[in-house]
C-alpha cells in the first residue's frame, strides 16, 4: 500500500455518495481519475485489504432495539469449536476471546447480539447455551449508545500526533 491508498481509505470512510457515479466523486475530491480509484480498489480487494462493499444501516430505525454483549465462561480446550458456532449465528455480529482476570472475571469468550427485543435475544443466548454446553455466561443489554463508528478508522482523530 502506498500513501494515495491510504488516502484513498480514509476518503471511503465516511461512505460513498449516493450519486450515480461515486467513485468519480471520491476521485475528484483527491485528486484521481475514476479508472485510478477503481483499480485501486479492486487490487486492495484482491489483497484482502478490503473485505467488501455494503450499505450501513440505521438498525434502530428498522426497530433492532435488543443489543448485547455476551460474556461467556468456557473451558480452553472448547474454546475454539464454541467460538465458531458463536461466530455462525444470524443475530451475533462479533465474537471474539479475551483474556480472562483470575479471580475477578472468568469469561473467556464474548458474542454481540442483535435483534426485535430482549426475549428474542435472551432465546437465542439460551439456545446456543444448550447447544454449546456454555452454562455460565452473562447477558448485558446496551442501554443507551453513546458512539458507534466503522471498525477502523483511517483519517487522524483527535489533535494528538
């Protein structure tokens, strides 16, 4: 990758316009043409660097109000098998591990759920707790959201170096 990629990412950021030739637009505001633009992305996809393209939606406005963190307790040598099928669900949009504390926090894996309302999140927490054998975990529903932005942020925040 080189600094016009980077520059390129950081203009994508905030999302393409909704216009009928976007990446003509995104062109001109960084001074590429839009065969430049297109190439580029089409190699930082075929490198991986980019996953894919997709509209973000404003869940809240289609009435997915139910959102929580999952933490769960499971055995290392389950670790894995469990994370995956955490990981295959509809409703779980993250999954990872994490480090436990000893003595003060045990959970090991956590999932985020998403859905119409606790009792179908709750449901489906419970579900993969029988088919995982998963028995201990804590289900924390978000209450109020104070920030939600793309996963990695390109351009600087902040005023710091």
């Amino acid at each position: 990758m080189d600094p016009r990629d980077l520059e390129l990412l950081a203009e994508l950021e905030d999302g393409l316009p909704f216009v009928s030739e976007p990446f003509s637009v995104i062109g001109d505001r960084i001074g590429m043409s839009e065969r430049e633009v297109m190439g580029r992305l089409i190699r930082l996809c075929d490198e991986g660097i980019i996953r894919r393209f997709r509209a973000r939606i404003n869940q809240r406005q289609l009435g997915i109000v139910a959102n929580a963190l999952v933490a769960w307790k499971c055995r290392e040598d389950l670790r894995d098998e469990a994370g995956a099928r955490l990981a295959s669900c509809p409703g779980v949009t993250h999954c990872y591990e994490r480090t436990p504390v000893p003595g003060r926090w045990e959970y090991t894996l956590y999932s985020v759920h998403h859905g119409y309302s606790r009792e179908e999140v709750s449901g489906e927490v419970m579900k993969i707790a029988q088919e995982t054998g998963l028995s201990e975990f804590c289900i924390m529903f978000s209450t109020e959201e104070y920030k939600r932005v793309p996963n990695v942020r390109m351009k600087p925040v902040g005023g710091g170096a």
